[in-house]
C-alpha cells in the first residue's frame, strides 16, 4: 500500500490502528471488569490470560499494518547471548517518537516476555486507564517527594517497597519492563532547551531506572539497552509511517548484566547516587557514538543482521 498517495494512505492507516485499538481496548474493559467484579480464583485466571491474548493479539496486528502500509527495512543487531521468553528484563532505550512503543512491542513479539511499564500510582483511579494497567498486570509505582519525606521521615523506603509488592506478580511469570529514561521524545528544541551535551540523545534521568531496579532489580536475569534509530525519517516519524514512508528501521540491542552496585537506595544515598548517574551518563555516551558512528559509517552498523520487514 506504500505506493498509494500520502493524503489517501494516512486517514486508512489511522483508521486501522485505531480499530484496532478499539477493538480489542473494549474487550480487555469487559474482560477487566468481570475480573474485578468476580474474585473467584478460576475467574481471574481466565480473564488474565484472555487479557493477556488481547494484548499479544493487538501487537501483532499493529506490526502487520505497520508492515502492510510501508516497505519498510528492518535491521536489528542482536544480543550474542539471545533472548528468550522464559527470562526477565529490564529494557532502557533513547526515545524518538511514539512509534517506539509499538516497535519494541514488535521486536519483543515471540522473543521475550510481554513489555510492561510502569504506571504511576496516581493512574490507578483514571477511568479506563487505571482499570486496563490494573488487568494487564503493569507495576504501579509509588513515588514520595523529598519533601513529603522531610516531613515524615517514617515514610522512607515505604515507596519502593510498595512497587515490590506491586511487582510480586512478576516472582513467577516472565517479564520484561520497558523504561524510556530521557522522561520524554528528542527534539532538536528540547536538545537545546535541556542543554543535552549528547548529539543524538536528551540527558538521561537516572530516578526512575535506579527506582525500578531498587523495586525488583533481583528478579532480572539482564538488562537490554536498546539503540534506536529511523535513518531515513529524523521527523514526523509517526506521520510517515501512517503515509506509507517509514524506510528504515534500526534496532541495536546490548544485554548488559544486573550487578550488586546497580541497586541501592538512589534518593537517600548520594554516593549510590552519583555513581549510578555516572553509569547512566556514560551508557548514553556510548549510545550517542554508536548513532553517530552510524551515520558516519553509511548508515550501517558493522555486524548488523538485516531480517526483512516481512518477517520483523
């Protein structure tokens, strides 16, 4: 369908996913509801795993339709370890466009464990929103401020502790949570308006990470650092998908083990602290060369394997 005109292929393509979305979002309410109104134990494993097939189901979709409206090519560099669907991860990656949400999904799809993110506990009463996050199993995260802990210092460690319960679930079914730590999507304004001394990337916010990893950071076999990149559209990535002129995609995945000294108390020790935001910073670094040398090196990463979009 990419041959078709850009004014004719967007509202089809807009059309399709949000069906799409429609279509399964109502199933998974009703699904939620009945799990929430009848807490029998056969019950609610039933609507978890149906949920759980509406949430497979609509990824898939979304990559056919990706696929369907563009002649796309994909181009990934795996990890030399693998991946597998019976391991937990946490997955950080650089954040370009809302795109990179369902192409994670897509690059997760038969690999590993369904992506997750972490909702904040405030979502958990937003009609729809809270009751999906709920029936889906996302984490909710419990954050205090340092000045709600100022004034009631009994509170400490109560926030993390309250996410690790959240995460109990997780003990027993493979997971991979996805955390996109520059907080927000690159812009060139917002490059500047940060004062980012990265060339490709924003600043990267170390909280929430040092925050998931205090909450279950035992539970991960790896984390997966992932580079993304869509060499032929830096703007309007969304847009040109929905017109058929999504070229390339590239994905660099680097596993990375879960050690001692990346999991403390990152909001009441400074040294743990600063230390951890220098890993943070230098694992960005590493990844703005990496997109650089990309770009230098004819938009080609050197071991890349290419799979065609048919079978990304």
């Amino acid at each position: 369908m990419s041959t078709l005109p850009a004014w004719v292929l967007a509202p089809i393509s807009f059309a399709l996913f949000a069906l799409n979305l429609a279509f399964w979002g109502l199933i998974v309410l009703v699904l939620s509801l009945l799990r929430l109104l009848l807490p029998v134990a056969a019950v609610q494993r039933f609507c978890s795993r149906a949920v759980h097939g509406c949430y497979y189901c609509w990824i898939g979709i979304n990559a056919f339709f990706i696929r369907l409206v563009n002649n796309l090519d994909w181009q990934e560099q795996l990890p030399a370890e693998g991946l597998s669907r019976e391991q937990w991860y946490l997955m950080i990656a650089n954040h370009q466009s809302w795109l990179d949400v369902v192409l994670l999904m897509q690059f997760s799809h038969d690999r590993m464990p369904l992506p997750k993110f972490f909702i904040k506990d405030e979502l958990r009463w937003v009609p729809f929103i809270g009751i999906g996050a709920w029936a889906l199993d996302m984490p909710f995260m419990k954050r205090y401020s340092k000045a709600f802990l100022a004034k009631h210092p009994e509170r400490q460690g109560q926030d993390i502790d309250s996410t690790r319960r959240s995460c109990e679930k997780f003990r027993h079914q493979p997971t991979t949570i996805i955390n996109f730590v520059e907080g927000t999507r690159f812009s060139k304004a917002k490059q500047q308006l940060k004062n980012s001394p990265f060339q490709y990337l924003l600043p990267p916010k170390a909280g929430g990470i040092a925050f998931t990893l205090a909450s279950m950071g035992e539970q991960f076999d790896a984390m997966l650092d992932v580079t993304i990149i869509y060499p032929d559209n830096p703007k309007h990535i969304v847009l040109a998908m929905l017109s058929g002129k999504l070229k390339r995609v590239v994905l660099q995945i680097e596993r990375l083990p879960v050690t001692d000294d990346m999991i403390g108390d990152y909001f009441g020790d400074d040294a743990f602290r600063q230390q951890f935001q220098q890993w943070l910073n230098d694992r960005w670094q590493r990844k703005d060369q990496l997109i650089g040398d990309f770009h230098r090196a004819g938009q080609r990463l050197p071991t890349l394997h290419q799979t065609s979009a048919s079978s990304g």
